[in-house]
C-alpha cells in the first residue's frame, strides 16, 4: 500500500478514535520488550498509547489494531479502511483476543 493511502488512512483512525472518545497519548515507552504502545484502559476510558518514536507505519498499526476492535457501523468509514479493520478484527479474533466492554 502507497505511502499517501497509509497516511489518510492514519488521519482517518485518528477521527475514529476521536469519535470513540479514545484518548490518544503519544509518550515515550520504556519497555522491556520492544513495543511501540497499545490499547488500555484507564479508569474506565479507553486510551491508546503510541511512543513518541513509532515510525508512521507503526502508529498505523497500533491504530488499525485498537480500533478494529470497536463497531463502527454508525458511522462513514471509507470501504478500504472498513475492510481492514473487518480483517484485523477477524484475525485478533482467531487468536483469541477480546473485544472490549
């Protein structure tokens, strides 16, 4: 996928995320293993960590992988980035992740 589609795509998680009232904070992650963030929740709200260092193709990743986990049928998502989430939700789905509450 070309560089462009990635970046709109990144503009487009970061209103769904918005949306949701998804907190995004973008830190600087220490961690034992290498990770470039993920969704928590804290004290009830959701909030997406990114660090400060993700490349965008990271953060792209960290988006697609939070969000897919929330419906968004009620609201307009381009199809290609609809059919992303649908598949990466599918695929966390096979290997046992939760969907949250």
């Amino acid at each position: 996928m070309k560089s462009h589609a990635k970046e709109s795509q990144l503009q487009e998680m970061e209103a769904l995320a918005a949306n949701r009232g998804i907190e995004v904070r973008v830190e600087t992650i220490r961690a034992l293993m290498p990770r470039k963030g993920g969704l928590c929740r804290v004290e009830g709200r959701y909030v997406l960590f990114v660090d400060r260092k993700a490349t965008p193709e990271e953060r792209w990743q960290l988006y697609l992988d939070a969000l897919c986990l929330f419906d968004f049928e009620d609201v307009f998502v381009s199809p290609r980035l609809r059919l992303l989430l649908h598949q990466r939700r599918e695929e966390l789905l096979a290997l046992g992740k939760r969907l949250p509450e």
